[in-house]
C-alpha cells in the first residue's frame, strides 16, 4: 500500500472536520503496510489518525497566529507507538487478567474481559463460580454449557463486558451493526451560541495548543490517549480521576505530560470543585458510560451554559444509535464482536479466531479524539458557539475495515521496538515507552510533565 494512499485516507477526515485543504501540503506521510503482522491495514490507521491529530493541532496554531508547520509521521513508527507497549523500572507489566481472554461456548466463543475485579467477579457468578475459588479451567468448563449469544445477554444485563464471536456477516445483521453503519466516523454539533473565544497568545516557538487547558474524564485507553497526544502538542491536561474506581498500570504510559487530580464527583464539593475547573477549560473530554457525567451535571448542554464556547468530546464503545448504545465495551470485545478475530483467523488459513495485534481501535480513536478536538477549537475561533464532538470504538472499527485488507500482512514479523524506546523519570519509577511519532518541524511533540499517579496534583490549573 504506498504511502500517497495514506493521505488519501487523511484528506476525508480534514474535509469531514470542516479545515482547510490547503493545510494537507503540510503533511510528510511515510511507510506503507504491511508494518504490523495483521491482514488488517493497522499502520495506515496509526499513521492517519496520528497525523490528523498533529495536522489539526498545527492549524489550530496558526489560526493564533504562528506559520503552518510540517508534521512528518512514519507508519512504523506510529504503529509502534500505538502498541502502548511500556516498562516501569525494568518491568513490563501484564495488563491481562487470568480470566480474561476467548472461551468456546456450547456453540461458538465469547470473549470475557476481567481486568477490573468487579467484572470479573461479575462473570463468575454469572457461570455460578465461587470468584475467591474458580480457576480459569474451571470457567473454561462451565461456559462450554453455554451458548455463546446466551452469555452475552446475560452479561449485559448485568453490566458485565462479555461479547459472542461473530464474522462480519453476522455482525452487518445485527441491529447494532446496522446503526453503527448509518453513523459517520465522528460527529461535530455546535449545542450553543457563544462568540469566538479568545485564545491566550502564542509565539513561533511554542508548541501549538500551549495555553488551552483540557480536562480529562477518561479512562483506560482510548480516552487517555486523547489526552495524552493534547498534551504533547502543547496543552495543560488535567486528568481528573475518582479516588473510589481502580485503574490499570496502563494508566503510567498514558498520563505523560498530564496534571492528575482526584475528585469525587459523587460529593457536592467535588462538583463544585469540577465546576469551577469547567469554568476555565478548553476542552472537556469524557469517556464515561453514556449518560453518567450527565446524570451528575456534566453532560455537553450543561457544560456549554457553564463555559459559553467550551469543546466537549464524548467518547463510547458502540455509537449513541442502536440497542447497544447503553453497553460498556473495550477493544478486544468488539474486535471479537464486529468480525475481526475470526476474519484474522480466516486470512491465517487454519479458521482459529485470534486478535490484532495491537489495540488499534482503542489507539486510533483517541488519536481521532485529539483531532477532532483540534478541528473543533478551529472552527469555535472562527464560527464562535459551543460545540459537541462524539466518537466510539464502533465508528473507529468500521472505519478501519473500510481500510482494506493486506494480503500476506500475517506473514511478517513484528518490528522491533527498542529504536523507538525513551526513557524519562515517572512517579511510578523509571518509564521506558514509545516516544511520539508526529514531528513537528519548528515545535516538537513532547511531554513537559512526567507521569504522576492519580491524586499527585490539586485539582487547580496551573
């Protein structure tokens, strides 16, 4: 697949955002797939939506005033970047839970994701498993009783992130399927009237979207790497956690360059607390099951009457249309559920269902986050209002089906990483990870902040 190809696949997405063509001479695309050993067109979705999200950053720094700039991004590289691979202090954590991972069913597969306990324990006393006792043989027995739609089912309406292994076929049948199909990849609605909002000033030599301050209510992947690729190109990024929920160690590698705050938003002075945050802010991006920022008076119409001309993003698994808009949902479960697995194992030729090999949907709709963010903040310069930007990993998935294929992708072997490793100092020990792949020809990318653990900063901007 030639690399002019992979600007083929930039320009819809700057044109469906509303910036100005003239912008993509700026752009130095290199590489071509296969990179990634996937029959999937992964480095073309790595490199695309990267690239969107710096390009967009860029133009957003030149409408304050400053000269466009190249933004040069090579497949390898950001393919790489969006393995999330990452080490603390020499060690390279397993972010897998024991119970995680695909189980045959009476009639087919699920995949089960267990990775916070109460999901996992959830799904044990679904299959009728003592969760302090079970071992993974003995889930693996019990779900062989099941139908693999069965438990899907169920585990949804307990809350529980369990999806049945289907192909694309199947997939394009199902109501949900159908709705995601009728979405486009991403959605900008203006929600108010606001006028142009006055951006702090910028000089030649400061990255691009420095001065903007940007909140972060996301968690796990996606969302963080939105947050993240914001702050390498400029942004004060404050990520506001809950000190009640858990989180995964994945969570070093993605607060680079963020300020990281508790607030309980549950309590009126955590409210209060987020409020006067709001009052400042930029940008609000929140990944939260759909409707429950709302419910505590955080939802995109209410934020736009406290902050006139604010950006909000809103990230969720399977689209706002359909009976699966309520569902949580991660990577690996709609790569199992809309196709992927068993079209991989389909161009592997032995049938066997098997994942990509890296979290693309979860890497690339974050970067999309970031660009459409960038766009967003573009257009409130120029048009005023307040404004509502929506994603999902479902968008992301089709979009990257519409990719293409790679024949022979499986056949090569994964690159090695260790060029691309830096290491810098972290408040969870040394972290080694992928430094970022979009370079900025006169500010380059990078993370002023190290990493900090969740509470580290007071939930004051800077």
């Amino acid at each position: 697949m030639p690399a002019t190809d992979t600007l083929s696949h930039l320009r819809p997405l700057w044109q469906q955002a509303g910036l100005p063509d003239e912008a993509l001479a700026f752009a130095r695309l290199s590489g071509a797939d296969p990179v990634m050993p996937s029959s999937f067109a992964v480095g073309t979705a790595a490199q695309t939506s990267i690239a969107a999200a710096a390009l967009a950053a860029c133009e957003l720094g030149h409408a304050r005033g400053t000269p466009r700039q190249a933004v040069a991004v090579d497949m390898q590289h950001a393919a790489l970047e969006c393995t999330g691979w990452f080490s603390l202090d020499g060690r390279v954590p397993d972010l897998w839970d024991a119970f995680s991972g695909l189980y045959r069913c009476a009639d087919g597969h699920v995949r089960v994701h267990a990775n916070f306990r109460h999901h996992r324990e959830g799904a044990l006393h679904l299959l009728g498993l003592d969760p302090e006792r079970a071992q993974r043989s003995d889930a693996e027995q019990a779900l062989q009783t099941w139908k693999a739609l069965d438990f899907e089912q169920a585990a949804a309406e307990r809350g529980l992130v369990v999806t049945a292994l289907r192909g694309f076929a199947d997939w394009d049948a199902t109501p949900q399927g159908q709705a995601v199909a009728a979405q486009p990849l991403f959605t900008i609605q203006r929600i108010g009237d606001a006028p142009p909002r006055a951006l702090p000033p910028l000089t030649d030599d400061q990255r691009p979207l420095t001065g903007l301050r940007v909140l972060d209510l996301t968690r796990i992947l996606a969302g963080p790497v939105c947050g993240r690729a914001l702050a390498a190109y400029g942004a004060d990024v404050m990520l506001v956690n809950s000190p009640k929920l858990p989180n995964i160690e994945a969570i070093a590698e993605t607060s680079r360059g963020k300020l990281s705050a508790h607030i309980d938003l549950r309590t009126d002075g955590g409210r209060g607390t987020l409020n006067q945050l709001v009052g400042d802010a930029h940008v609000f991006v929140q990944g939260y099951r759909p409707g429950g920022l709302a419910a505590l008076g955080f939802g995109p119409e209410a934020l736009a009457r406290r902050r006139p001309g604010i950006v909000a993003v809103s990230l969720s698994a399977y689209g706002t249309q359909g009976p699966w808009a309520g569902r949580r949902g991660f990577d690996s479960l709609l790569q199992t559920a809309m196709g992927f697995n068993q079209a991989e194992g389909d161009a592997a030729g032995d049938g066997q269902p098997r994942a990509i090999p890296i979290q693309i949907l979860d890497e690339a709709t974050g970067y999309l986050m970031a660009f459409a963010a960038a766009a967003t903040l573009w257009r409130q310069q120029r048009e005023g209002g307040s404004w509502h930007v929506q994603l999902s990993l479902a968008q992301t998935a089709l979009w990257l089906r519409g990719l293409g294929r790679v024949p022979g992708g499986l056949s090569i072997a994964k690159p090695d990483i260790g060029p691309r490793i830096a290491s810098e100092p972290s408040g969870f020990g040394v972290l080694q990870g992928v430094g970022h792949s979009a370079g900025l020809a006169r500010t380059p990318a990078g993370w002023s902040r190290p990493s900090m653990p969740p509470g580290s900063h007071a939930p004051v901007w800077p």
